[in-house]
C-alpha cells in the first residue's frame, strides 16, 4: 500500500454536551450583541436579532459537535456578504433616498467607510495628518472611527482570518467559488499572487499624491453592488465600466472557473496587509511533516494559492493563509490543523480551534451578525409595511 492510499478517516468532534458547554458563553455574548437583551422595544428588531442568534449559535454548535469549520464558516460568510447589500441599500436609501453617490454627498461627508479603502488612507494620514475619505469620522452609516477600531481589533486577534470571516465582501467571491464541483481552469500562475502587492504599492502611491482614495475611486470591483457616482460625466462613467468589469470578472467568472477566490488572492490591496498581520498573530494553521501523505489535496482546495510544496515540507502555510478552515477540513490524515504559536505542531489541535473560534465567533456577533440581522429587519419591515427602513 502506497502511502498516499494510507489514510484515516477523520474522527468526529466533540461530544454533544462538551459542544454546548462550550458554545454557552458565546451563545450569551451574542444575545446580547444581536437583541439588545430582553424584548422591551421593537418587537421586529428582536425578531431579527433572535434570528440571527439561532443561526448563528447553531452554525457554531456544528462547528464544534463535527470538527469541521469551512463548511460552515461558508453559510455564515456568504450570508454576511449578501446581507450586507440589503443592509447597505437599506441605510443608504433612508439617509440620501439615492443609491447613486452625488458630489453633495462626497462634499457632505455621507460615503460609509470601507476597509478596502485603509491601504489609500496610510500615507497621507501619516503626512497630512487628516483622512482623505469623504466619510463622517463619527455618525452616519459606517462612520470612519468605528469602522477602523473594529478592523485593527479583529486584524490583532484574526490575523488574516478577517479575510475569511469578517470582510463584508469576500462571502460573493467564494460563494462563487463553489458552484461548480470541479474547476475549468485548474491551475494559475503562482506568480500572479504578487499581483496585490502591485496594487497596494500603485494605490497607496496614487493616493498620498493625489490626496485621494485611488482604488475606491478606481479599481473597487464591489462598487458594481454597493454605491458609485451618479453618472454625469464620461470620466464616471468609464469608472463605472471599470467597476463592473473588475467585479464580473474577478468576483463572479473568474471564481467559478478556477474554484479560488481571484479578488481576494490576486487582487485585494488589503490582503497583503493582513498577511503582514499574519505574522503577529497568535493563530496559524500547521501540517505534520509526518503525517502528511503528500497528496496535495490540501493545495488544490485551498481558496486563496496559500499552500505550495514548499509549505509540505516546512509544514507552515504561506503568510497569505486566510485561516478558512478548508484545508483543515479536507486533509484525510489530519494532517493539518489549527495551530497556536509557540506549541508543538498536531498536540492540542482540537483546543487551538476552540481557542480561534472563540474570538471569531465574538467579533462575528457583534460586526457580521449585526449586518445580517439588519438585513432581516429590513425584510421584515419591507413585509409588513413596505418599506425597508
């Protein structure tokens, strides 16, 4: 027998009683994130929140009851990333009546923040010591100050796990990613992985000349379903198609075709920033040299090109690791696992997922399960008023 036929099945996750103890204290926290506490004032809000708490307690009560974590994180990060239009329209149809951006509103301060933008905002805030983002630092929908103070605390505690579990935007490329069972184009240059690095230098370089948000004013693929400028010029509309293309492209085709997420690995200029974050972050994920059977299962799934041959070999993904869970999963040897630094490789494994999910699964209450259970608001006002907000 080959040792790439030497494989053990996968044992189960913990035990149904040990699951829900442990699932008791975030089950608490996020009651009081998504409800607010007892019912007391908008019956349809707690309606809402106490949708989201189910759902979100039960995906985290799998989680822990099978030991798997992609499949699962992947209900609850597409549902973020739809979610969060609706809520976006929602909000932005209540404060400006138009989802379309006009120079008023720029001039205003009414852009909602978005992290894709903190990669344009660096230089200058560090030379001119002001933010260029016609945002409102403090009130408003995605105001500046609450937005930066919830990415640099999920960054310290995620790492680049924020990529696969909190960026509002990365649930539509990897729900495309998983519509076909098996990819058209099924390998891809590991050099276009560089790509992000391009992107983050040429926007962050851009902006601090232009004292401008470069790639929300040019490259953002997701402008295509959130907001854009009112179209009054040609130069806009060029934007627009650009826009468009980028999101058709790099969020819907391109991840269909080849099962990764393009946006979030080749392109994001977030990403690389958060693989800087990698490095002091407490969580990794590890291989066993010795258990692994070099099947190379590990690398075909991955999502985001964050294993090579090199990584089977030094048993340490690539600093691009999203800390997803798919790899993890789909390893037939348990090989690979959740990992914290400064213990040895495969001991513990069980706890060091715990111990990542706890702190996820936190900021998922109160950051994605606030959005989602907005969204459930709206439709629920929609229904029976007919209105969304």
């Amino acid at each position: 027998m080959t040792a790439q036929t030497e494989t053990k099945p996968r044992k189960p996750g913990l035990g149904i009683l040990k699951s829900l103890l442990l699932m008791l204290p975030i089950s608490l926290l996020s009651f009081l994130f998504l409800t607010g506490g007892p019912p007391g004032g908008d019956p349809l809000r707690f309606i809402a929140g106490i949708v989201t708490w189910l759902a979100l307690n039960t995906l985290f009560f799998l989680m822990l009851y099978t030991g798997k974590t992609y499949r699962y994180r992947l209900v609850l990060f597409v549902a973020l990333a739809l979610t969060l239009i609706i809520t976006f329209a929602a909000s932005i149809l209540s404060t400006r009546g138009s989802l379309a951006l006009t120079e008023a509103d720029i001039l205003q301060g009414k852009t909602p923040f978005c992290h894709l933008v903190i990669p344009t905002i660096i230089i200058p805030a560090l030379f001119t010591r002001t933010i260029i983002f016609p945002g409102s630092l403090l009130t408003g929908f995605a105001p500046i100050a609450s937005m930066l103070v919830i990415w640099a605390g999920a960054t310290l505690a995620l790492g680049r796990g924020w990529c696969s579990w909190l960026c509002f935007y990365g649930g539509l490329d990897e729900g495309c990613s998983r519509i076909l069972k098996k990819p058209v184009i099924k390998s891809i240059d590991r050099r276009w992985t560089y790509l992000p690095w391009a992107v983050l230098l040429g926007v962050a370089l851009l902006s601090a000349a232009t004292l401008s948000p470069a790639y929300c004013e040019w490259l953002c693929p997701f402008k295509a379903v959130t907001e854009a400028a009112a179209i009054t010029s040609t130069l806009i509309l060029i934007q627009t198609v650009i826009f468009v293309t980028l999101f058709v492209g790099l969020v819907v085709v391109l991840p269909i075709l080849t099962r990764r997420r393009t946006q979030c690995a080749l392109f994001c200029p977030l990403g690389p920033l958060q693989s800087l974050a990698n490095k002091i972050n407490v969580f990794d994920v590890r291989i066993d040299p010795e258990k692994c059977s070099r099947c190379k299962l590990c690398m075909r799934s991955c999502p985001t090109l964050s294993l090579d041959e090199a990584s089977l070999e030094s048993g340490r993904t690539l600093m691009t690791c999203t800390k997803c869970g798919q790899c993890v999963d789909a390893c037939p040897r348990k090989a690979i696992s959740f990992h914290i630094k400064g213990t040895k490789v495969g001991i513990g494994a069980n706890v060091a997922r715990v111990l990542f999910l706890y702190p996820t699964f936190i900021f998922f209450s109160a950051f994605g399960g606030g959005i989602i259970a907005s969204a459930i608001l709206n439709v629920l006002k929609l229904v029976t008023t007919g209105r969304m907000y």
